[in-house]
C-alpha cells in the first residue's frame, strides 16, 4: 500500500503543478486591445479615408478641368495655324501677283527706253518718222499702266498684310469690351 499511497501523493502533487501552471497561464495571457480604442482608431482611419476619397475627387476634377482647358487652347492654335496658313498663302499670291507687275513695268520700262532711242537716233539724222513718235507714245502710256498696276498691287498686298492684324484688333477689343460688361 505504500505504493498506493506514494502514487496518490505523487498524482496530487502533479494535479496541483498543473493547477498553478493553469493559474499561471490566465493572468499572463496577453490582453487584447481595448474596445473603445479600437471604435477609436476605426473612426480615424475612416474619417482619413473620408479626406482622402475627397482629396481624390477635387483632384479629378481639377484633372478633367485641365483637360478640358488643353483641349480649348489646342483648338485654338490649330484654328490659329490655319489662319496663319490662310495668311501666308494670301501673301503669296499677292506677292506673286506683284512680282509680276514689276515684270510688266520692266518689260515696259525697257520697250520706252528703247523707243525713245530710235526717236532719237531718227531726230538726229533729221528723218521725220511718225511711226516711231506712236511707238514711243504707245510705250510710254504701256509705262504709266505697268506704273498703276505696280502701285495697286503694293497697295492690295499691304491691305492683305494689314487685314489680319486689323481683324485681331477687332476681336481683341470686342473681347476686352466683353470681359468690361462681365466684370
């Protein structure tokens, strides 16, 4: 029996081992986080969301206002381009037009320089020759001709020079009167 008893003493020695282990183990568990901390932090952090969410949208329509404002001022340089080209391919032909017109009075020019030498060459050998006196009359009056049409071609291509200048005046200035009536 001594067995018997040593063994009971042994087991209930043991029983109270783990007994201590177990009181032992359930104060030193750890402790979760607080409850109300945690409602706490929860709220932070959707409340941050909130700001970011609405950060977020500013930002895109910010974007889309941008986009928008590129997309004006890219139109507005292609219509500019265009009238740039449109204006560039007026003064070409105004300017062909009077390259050609100083040929003319050239051509002109040289035709009655040329005729007022066989006049004079037939004045000085005292032959009275009226067919030279008409040829000379028809190149010089050939001369004042060439001579008008030069000059209105300057004058066509300083106007198509100055049109487009004019017109963004005009434009400048009904937007300035526009933007004084807004105000």
């Amino acid at each position: 029996m001594s067995d018997t008893t040593e063994l009971e003493r042994r087991i209930t020695a043991a029983l109270d081992r783990i007994g201590t282990g177990l009181d032992g183990l359930a104060a030193a568990a750890p402790e979760g986080p607080d409850p109300a901390e945690m409602q706490e932090s929860l709220d932070i952090a959707g409340a941050r969301a909130e700001q970011l969410e609405l950060a977020l949208s500013d930002e895109k329509l910010a974007n889309a206002q941008l986009e928008e404002r590129l997309k004006s001022v890219r139109e507005k340089s292609e219509r500019y381009a265009s009238a740039m080209d449109i204006q560039a391919l007026e003064q070409q032909r105004t300017t062909a037009k009077l390259d050609a017109e100083l040929q003319r009075l050239r051509r002109a020019s040289e035709d009655l320089r040329q005729s007022n030498l066989n006049l004079r060459d037939a004045l000085e050998k005292g032959l009275d020759e009226p067919h030279l006196i008409n040829k000379a009359m028809l190149a010089e009056l050939e001369t004042l001709r060439a001579t008008r049409s030069v000059e209105v071609a300057q004058a066509d291509a300083l106007l198509a020079a100055l049109e487009p200048l004019v017109k963004r005046a005009a434009n400048d200035a009904e937007n300035g009167d526009k933007e004084n009536t807004d105000a």
